[in-house]
C-alpha cells in the first residue's frame, strides 16, 4: 500500500482503454479542434492587431491539450499486443502527421506569426523563445518557398517522408524473423537462453527457433563457439527487415531534394543549423578529430583480440581462418579477454543484478540524488486511481509497473508525475530500449500545472521457475540511461508543452542520461544496487545450489573484488566500441552531405555503409571472403536515421562531452552528493528545452564546456 502522503495524486492516471475505432474517432476529434483552432484566429484577428495573447497562446493551448492524447495515441503501436490496435495507432499517426504538415505550411497563421514577432512585445524569457521558434519553424517548413509548384513539391515531400518514417519503424516493430539451430550448433550459448527458445516440430524437429530480439541475439554472439553459428547471426540480424532498403534511399534522397527546394546545400546543413554544432563542418571536423584520436588505439586492440583468437582457435584444434578478426568474432573474443584477463565472468556478475532490486535500488539512486519518492502504485491503490474503477485500464499490458512520483519533503511534498515500466519482450513490441513521453507537462489555460507521464520500453530476459530476469552490466546501464530520460521527463517544469522534457536539440538531448551512466561505474553504487538472486526467496535459492553445485548461497551484495574486476574493464576495447559509433555518424554525414543531388542518386548507400563500416571499424566482414560490399543492409535496420536523428547521430558521441565535463567537474568526488543533484535536477533537467542548451550547461558548470574531461576518459587526450 503507498504511504498516506503518497496516496492520492492531484491527477488521475492515463487510460489506455483504446480500441481501433475509438482511436482513430479520437485523432479526428483532435485534428478538426485544431484546425478550429487555427481557422478562428485567421477569422478574429488581423496583422496589425495581432499580439502573442491572441495568436499564439491559442495555438499553444491547443498544441498541450492535444499532446495528452496524440502521444498515447501513437504509443499503441510500439507496444499493443493487438495488431488490429496497432494498425490503427500507425494510421492514427499518419493523419496527425499530415495536420502537422498542413498547419505547419498555413501561410495565413504564420503571416499572424510573422507580425507579433515584428511588433517586438515585451514577453518572458519562455514566451519569446516559443514565439522565435514557431516562426522559424514555419520557414523551415517552406514558407519562404514562393506559392507554386515548388512549395507544393516541398508539401508532398514532407508527407512522403512522414509515411517513410512510420512504415519503416512499423516493419522493424513487427520483423519475426530467425534461424533454426540444433544444440550442437549453439554450442557454448547460455543454457537458460537455450532452453527458452522454441522448440521445432516437423522437418524442424530436434533444431530451436533463435530470433533477432536482443534476449536471443547478443547472448548468441557473445557465447556461441562456432564461428559459422555467430556469423549466420550476424549477416542474418543485418539482412532482417531488407523491405526498408528502398525505404531508406527513397527517404535519403528526398531529404536532399527538400533541402535544396530551402535552399540549402545539402539535408545535413538544414538539420544542424537549429543544433548546438550549427554547421555540418563542426560536427565533420569532430568526427574526423576523433577517428584520428581513435584509430591507433583501435588497431592495437584488434592484434591483441587477433592474439586471442588464434590461441583459442589453436586450444580447440580448429581450422577456422585466424588471419582475420571478423565483425561476428568481436562480441565473442571482447567477452573471452574480459573473462581471460581480468577474470570477468559477466553471467556471475549478473546474478547480483536481479531486474526489480536493480530498478529499486536505481529508484533509491534518484531518490537521495533529486529529492524525489517512488510509490509503486498496484492492487487496490491501482482501483482506486483508475476513472471508472478497473486497475487493468490505467497500463497497457499486465506486466507494466506504475509509480507515482512525488517531490521528497525536503522539496515540497508535491506531485511531480507517473512513470511506467514495461520491460520484456513481447510480439509487435518496439525492439530496443528508449523512453517514451506519454503525455508532458505544462501551464494550461488556468495557470494550474499539468503533470507528465513517462514510459521506459525495453527488452530485458524474462523470468522463469528457476531464476529472476538477471541483468549484464550492461544492461544496467542500459536502464540507467534510459530511466535517466525518464527522470529528464518527469521533473521538467515548463510552461508549454513544446519545451517540456527532453524536447531539447538532439546533440543535448542524450548527455543527462549518459552521465547518470558513471553511477553504474562507482564502487559505492554498484554495491547499494547489487542482491545476489539466491536471496530472493527459497525457490531461487534451491536452483541456484542446483545449478552451482555450492553448498550455501554467496553474500548478498557483489563482492568488492568483483567490482574491482569489473570496473578495470571499463575501458578494455574502447576504441573500437567508440569507432563503431564513429561508423553510425559518419554514414550518416555522408549520406546527408552530398556535393550534389546527382551524387545522392548515383550513391550506392549498402555498399557506402559497408565499406565505411570496414574503413572505421578496422574489422572484416564477408566482403574480404571473396564477396562484395552488398552482403548486408544493415542501414535498413537503423531505425535511429529515419526516426529523428538523421544528420544528427553524432549527438551521442559529442554529447559525452558534455556529459563527462558536468560528471568530472561536478559529480566524480561524491556521486552521492544531494545538494548538487538537486542543482543539477532544477538548473539542468528542470528547464527542458526552454533555454539555449548552451546556455543552461554554462549556467550549472560555471563556464563554458570543455573536451578535456571527455578525451581524458577516452584515453586520447593530447
């Protein structure tokens, strides 16, 4: 039961009572009370007596109230187990899509828009920069682009790419694919990943069912003895939604056509312009900075996993060609040097991290950091929030979690919002791990605050009889990251929805969540969070002397010389993890920065993924065994570029920079700090995206961002 001072929040949960019907009559219901909204101001006001009250504060109104039910709306079909449901939220997303193309190209509103900025009103520091921004964003939308045929290309460019975006991430949502093995094939993989997959029947019979969703995959790759099992894998996993390769040259090529309709050079100097780096040439010369740094440390760490390779080949009298480190080999010999050289067995360390103690002790983390309380709502606590009285209508699927959020009392006592988890995978789930919005928070028309609510989806290993789902280290700090933009989410307190959360510019929006990732690197922290799975209850603690052979379950908290073992791994093959990341951004530029539209069309973009994956990565793949570079489209498989982060993946490489300065400067010496958490919370995460990001990083380091801290972690530094 929650705590009496937790037991009512000021706002009701969402519903998520939704059927196919309902939710398309609901997105209809939104679109037409917006286009009301937006045809009344065209109707009532003029240019000259236009102000920020009577034009866009309407529009803001309408664009919060709209945001609590369109984003739910879309959220359906990322986790529905109803396909019909889900066929219906992408639908629902389509026509939501194209009213925002439409609104966003009205030239009656935006010639209102364009008069309150002239008029140069005396307005808040969030007010102006709302107004600054819509006006931009109009212009962005072609409003520049004289009426005719060439605006009109733009308009249709702009629906083409919206139903792109949905189609491809729908196909990766929903891709079934995989391999029959027999056991022998799966030689070395995990028995309680084996025994989980189906079982075949037929002229399958005797073989298992290993799929591409990450529970199945990385265990796979990581484990699996024959070089020919993880290859299968791997070239498989890379060729597993190949209906989004014309999808995404048709997507690559209309970005370039619409950029220069605006014209700009190219799609990559159009996105990065409103970013932190502002022009392409920043982020190509840190990209190119970087891969320089990096690429020494890469080629040493590649003959030293080559070394490994060929005593292990050797040690099992294989055959196998030890001349060459291949792209299958990595996961697998990265996790063999861990367990050789640093005596680092990561199926041992998981033990400690059972998934529920984990996400309480990761809760207590930002409880103490923040000044925050988590009350895990279930039960009749779940009844009694529900409008209507049905526990089961406030989460979407039966193994959600609910909490509500509340400031601590040192903060105020007051309600901040509500987070759900939803953490296995299921069918036609969303396949990686992120954080949804489900609806922001706001001012609304009253001046009373609204409250947000937020949704971590990943796909974590499930449960069985004999063991708790178990977490890798670094699926640890995949939740770390992850509930890290949910706390982003939750506590940020802006007036309009548009700025809430992490609605910040995409080369910002990742640094909050990755340096609450050094929490999973701190000795003090690792231990607070670890409790060995045998202590969960007597069932689990029988396996685990079964499995084990011990006569006594270990101590409950990690052992310090496990930790110590694990952290002096934090940068073992660093440089190739980093030179992979440098491949996803450096593909990205190019394909976004072409010399001209005629390059873009001639370029062959599988090939250019490839060959660039090999020229970065150093490592091989079936291109130096007598194929080519078309071997695999795993730019098909990149929801990132089609999804929002196009010409702007290299935000997760330059906002480490910003990430390691703040933990360095302000976090390393007591990660535990309380009060310079709470700074953190209400200078940092608080302001969204209501600020220049610039501005708000120099505010809580008290200077202007540096990459010292970033390159000295790295190694690299010169």
């Amino acid at each position: 039961m929650a705590p009496a001072a937790y037991k009512k929040p000021p706002q009701l949960p969402p519903k998520f009572t939704a059927t196919p019907d309902t939710l398309l009559r609901d997105t209809k219901r939104l679109i037409e009370r917006s286009r009301n909204v937006q045809d009344a101001l065209v109707k009532d006001v003029t240019p000259e007596q236009a102000n920020f009250k009577n034009v866009l504060l309407p529009v803001a109104h309408d664009d919060n109230e709209m945001a609590i039910e369109s984003h739910i709306i879309g959220f359906y079909q990322a986790v529905s187990m109803d396909k019909a449901l889900r066929d219906a939220s992408t639908e629902a997303e389509k026509l939501l899509d194209d009213f925002s193309i439409e609104s966003s190209m009205r030239e009656d509103v935006f010639r209102l828009v364009d008069a309150v900025l002239q008029k140069k009103e005396s307005l808040d520091a969030e007010s102006q920069r709302l107004l600054e921004k819509d006006h931009k964003s109009y212009i962005r939308n072609g409003l520049n682009v004289p009426a005719g045929p060439k605006r009109d290309r733009f308009k249709e460019i702009k629906q083409r790419l919206s139903a792109i975006s949905i189609a491809f991430q729908k196909n990766l949502n929903e891709e079934q694919g995989g391999i029959w093995f027999t056991r022998e094939e799966l030689d070395g993989v995990p028995d309680d990943v084996v025994d989980g997959l189906k079982v075949g029947e037929g002229e399958n019979e005797g073989k298992l069912w290993l799929t591409f969703k990450y529970p199945d995959l990385f265990p796979t790759l990581k484990y699996a003895s024959h070089a020919e099992t993880r290859k299968r894998v791997f070239v498989a996993n890379e060729n597993k939604c190949n209906g989004n390769v014309p999808l995404f040259r048709e997507a690559i090529l209309l970005r370039d056509e619409a950029a220069r309709i605006l014209g700009y050079n190219n799609h990559a100097e159009f996105r990065i312009e409103d970013k932190m780096a502002k022009l392409p040439k920043t982020v190509d010369d840190f990209l190119g900075d970087l891969r320089t740094r990096l690429a020494p440390g890469g080629k040493q760490e590649i003959e030293k996993l080559l070394e490994l390779k060929k005593t292990d080949l050797k040690a099992r009298s294989l055959s196998d060609d030890d001349s060459k480190y291949f792209l299958w080999d990595h996961r697998y010999y990265d996790r063999l040097m861990l367990e050789r050289d640093f005596s680092l067995d990561q199926q041992v360390i998981a033990e400690y991290f059972p998934l529920q103690t984990t996400i309480q002790g990761m809760l207590k983390i930002f409880e103490e950091l923040f000044g925050l309380a988590f009350v895990e709502i279930t039960g009749d606590d779940r009844t009694a929030l529900a409008d209507g009285g049905k526990g089961s209508d406030i989460v979407w699927h039966e193994d959600v979690q609910v909490f509500s959020v509340w400031d601590d009392e040192g903060e105020g006592a007051g309600f901040v919002g509500y987070l759900y988890l939803d953490l296995f995978p299921r069918d036609g789930k969303y396949g990686h791990a992120a954080n949804f919005n489900l609806q922001p928070g706001y001012i609304n028309k009253d001046g009373k605050r609204r409250y947000p609510a937020t949704a971590l989806v990943c796909n974590f290993s499930k449960p069985t009889p004999k063991k708790p789902s178990l977490l890798k280290h670094d699926e640890v700090i995949t939740l770390f990251h992850e509930l890290g933009h949910g706390i982003h989410d939750l506590v940020s307190k802006t007036t309009y929805s548009r700025f809430h959360g992490t609605n910040t510019v995409r080369d910002f929006v990742e640094a909050p969540s990755q340096m609450l990732e050094n929490w999973c690197w701190t000795p003090s922290q690792l231990r607070s969070l670890s409790h060995h799975y045998s202590h969960l209850s007597p069932e689990y603690e029988a396996a685990y002397k079964e499995a084990s052979g011990a006569d006594k379950k270990p101590a409950e908290q990690i052992p310090n010389s496990l930790i110590s073992n694990l952290i002096s791994t934090k940068h073992v093959n660093d440089a190739l993890f980093n030179l992979r990341q440098l491949h996803f951004g450096m593909f990205d530029m190019t394909v976004h920065e072409p010399k001209s539209h005629e390059e873009i069309e001639n370029l062959d973009i599988t090939s250019t993924y490839n060959r660039l994956r090999h020229e970065i990565s150093q490592l091989d793949g079936p291109e130096v065994l007598g194929g080519d570079w078309a071997w695999g489209n795993g730019q098909a498989t990149f929801g990132h570029l089609i999804g929002g982060y196009d010409a702007g993946y290299y935000g997760y490489l330059s906002s480490q920079v910003y990430s390691t300065d703040m933990f360095y400067s302000v976090f390393k010496d007591d990660p535990m700090n309380g009060k310079e958490g709470r700074r953190y919370r209400h200078t940092v995460l608080e302001r969204g995206g209501s600020m220049e990001e610039m501005d708000i990083l120099e505010e809580f380091l008290g200077r202007k961002p540096s990459t010292e801290a970033f390159y000295k972690e790295l190694g690299i530094a010169k």
